[in-house]
C-alpha cells in the first residue's frame, strides 16, 4: 500500500503558525500519514520530516500552508510543479487565499484524512523579459505581474499593447496584469475590479497614470498583453505575486499571456463568492431581503478569494 504524503507550509516566524502546524503534523502522523515541513523555515515539528524547498512536494497529494496570503504565495510554488492541491489555514490579516480559519484546524485534518475536500483550478501568468530581441527571464505568476518605477523621483514611461498592436503610451507608476484570483490583490489597490473567479479573463490595471485613456481594462483570456519600458527611461523592475523580482532595463518588453499550468486549490466549503467579499471586506448587508439559503449561518463564510500584500504597502503573512 502507498504511503500518504502531506507537505505542511509553515510561516516559521509566528509562533502561533508553528503551533497549529504541531497539532496538525501529529494529527496527520497518527492517522498515518507521512508529514515533511521545508527545512529553510527552521521549526522542528513532531512527527514531520524536514525536506529541501526544492522537490519539497513532490508525491505529496496535499499542500497544507500554515499562515497569511504571503505563505499561502509560497506554498503555491512549492505545489504547481507537481500539479499538487494547496489548502490554507488563514492565520493573517484578511486570509483571502486560505480555505479554513484558526478554529477549523480539526476540520481540516478531518478533510485531508478522509479526502473529502475538491478541487477548484485558478488561472495563472506566464511571464517572459525580453532585451534588445533575447529572453532574458522567464517566470510566472498567481495573482499578476507588476511592472513599476524603480525610483520614486520619477515615473515611468511604458507603452502598451494587447494582441499585437499597441493601446496606449502612459507616464506611470507602473503597470499591474492580473488574473481574476488577484483582481482582489495589488490591482484592487489600484482601482481595478474585482472579477468572480470563475470569469475567464485578465485584467489590466495602470497605477496612477497620467493619461487621458487610462482606465482598467478586462480582455480575453487568451488575450496576450505587452508592457515596454521606453529606450529613454531609466528602467523599472517587475514583481510576480511580490515575490519574485526582475530588473527591467531601458528597452525592456515584458510579455505576459495566460499559463497552461494552472493553480490547484483543495477546497472543502462551497460557499458563493458573494460570502467571501462580505465576509473579508466586512461589507454592509445589513436590511436585505432576499430569499435566504437554508444552510446560511450569518456570517459562517468560509470560502475566499484571494489577496496578497505588495512589498511596497506592507508584509505578507
């Protein structure tokens, strides 16, 4: 009989993540199943094995991060080469990507022994740097891909273009291309709207542009969307979900398209969309008169969305 394999991603620095991560490796050890934690993190936890980061996943059939979006981003990476489900217990601010909160911990080890959680897939970037005609980075990406002003004193000056032909030049912060998990993250921030993540779509977002034509646009999700850092300007530097950091000299051309290889989440609530936004944002519902579900609790939303926090406003959890 094979031996069940689940890879815990730990935040090590919080000691309440270490914590529930504990109490989820001996529960997932008795019940037999083979527990690794990555060994960069530096926490020991009983019962579990500590593995490298790299092939860290590999035949696992579950990712459990222990943590706030920022971990849930760094799980992400760990699962999507092996086409592993990732399922998070939220233990940060807003927790849009994570499926359970602090006081499901037992749920979710009941899912994972049992397998009863199912599998959403989200849309992912592919992301490719190109200088002067030659590839010079290749990554991808969960929520989007910024280009943005390297230095404060100035903006930046990029011309855009969706499928093949060019849209608009701006003078700019920078530029966000996002999938509709991450229309909840950093192009939120910047004035983009939130898209349910079932919309086949992405999105481009300008941040603080100075331009006549500068709105959100949502295109097709084979649309293939171009940002180039004009010859003249000084340069600028791409992020991929905050986490992943290009240098983008004058010239530079990022390209950006829809992944083949998508995201996949173990979820086990099924919970409408709608509920996530209330219950993450604390919205106003209040006095509505709708016709009301049964298995509606008031306020037991479960599922999220998604969101991360930029390196320039604050600090992923």
């Amino acid at each position: 009989m094979t031996t069940r394999c689940v890879l815990l991603a730990v935040h090590g620095a919080r000691p309440e993540a270490v914590a529930v991560s504990a109490s989820i490796a001996g529960e997932l050890a008795d019940a037999g199943i083979e527990v690794r934690v990555q060994s960069d993190v530096d926490v020991v936890l009983p019962g579990a094995t500590s593995v490298a980061f790299d092939g860290a996943a590999q035949g696992c059939e579950l990712v459990v991060v222990v943590g706030g979006d920022g971990t849930m981003l760094r799980g992400a990476e760990l699962a999507r080469p092996y086409d592993v489900p990732i399922l998070g217990v939220n233990l940060g601010r807003v927790g849009f990507l994570a499926e359970a909160e602090r006081d499901e911990v037992s749920t979710v080890v009941e899912a994972v022994v049992a397998r009863t959680w199912t599998l959403e897939e989200r849309t992912t970037l592919e992301v490719v740097v190109n200088l002067d005609g030659a590839e010079v980075a290749r990554t991808w990406a969960l929520n989007e891909a910024s280009v943005e002003k390297a230095s404060r004193e100035r903006m930046l000056e990029v011309l855009v273009e969706v499928d093949g032909r060019p849209l608009s030049r701006w003078g700019t912060d920078g530029v966000v291309a996002a999938t509709p998990t991450g229309s909840t993250a950093y192009a939120f921030s910047a004035g983009g709207p939130v898209v349910w993540p079932e919309v086949q779509a992405l999105l481009v977002v300008p941040i603080s542009a100075h331009a006549l034509f500068a709105r959100p646009l949502v295109v097709s999700p084979s649309s293939r969307i171009a940002v180039e850092v004009l010859p003249q300007e000084s340069g600028g530097v791409m992020w991929c979900d905050g986490r992943r950091l290009v240098e983008l000299p004058p010239g530079s051309r990022v390209e950006i398209s829809r992944h083949p290889s998508p995201v996949r989440f173990a979820r086990l609530h099924q919970a409408p969309f709608t509920d996530r936004l209330v219950a993450k944002f604390a919205l106003p519902v209040d006095g509505w008169r709708g016709r009301r579900d049964p298995r509606d609790h008031h306020g037991d939303h479960h599922e999220h969305g998604v969101e991360h926090v930029h390196p320039a406003h604050g600090t992923p959890g």
